[in-house]
C-alpha cells in the first residue's frame, strides 16, 4: 500500500481548518491535526469486519438501520 504524507503548506491548511471546524471538539481537532502532522500509514489501516469482532459488535443484517 502507501503511507500518505502532506506537505508542509497541506499540514498547515489542515491544522487551520482542525480548529476552525470543530472548536467545541478539541480532540477530533487534535486527532485531525496529528494526522496532518504524520500522515496516513494505509498498510495499518484495518478492516471494517476486524473492527467489529475486536469490539463485539453483531452481525449486521439487513434489518439493522443504517447509521453514519
């Protein structure tokens, strides 16, 4: 896969916009700036289905309402 990287003037752009767009959530807004400082490493991304056995979740169904 690949590990995405910023430049510096696209870290600072996402800094900016971190902390315009969610001020009254400092640690989405952190989360969105370390990112922007680190990248994104696509070879630890993981699965939605890994996610939801590692949590317990159930099985979803075509019964289960759909939720963003």
């Amino acid at each position: 896969m690949a590990h995405l990287i910023f430049s510096e003037d696209e870290q600072r752009e996402l800094r900016e916009a971190a902390r315009a767009e969610f001020p009254g959530n400092p640690a989405l807004a952190y989360v969105l700036e370390n990112l922007a400082a680190e990248g994104i490493d696509l070879d630890r991304g993981r699965d939605w289905e890994d996610l939801r056995v590692e949590a317990g979740l159930p099985e979803r169904n075509a019964e289960a309402p759909e939720v963003a």
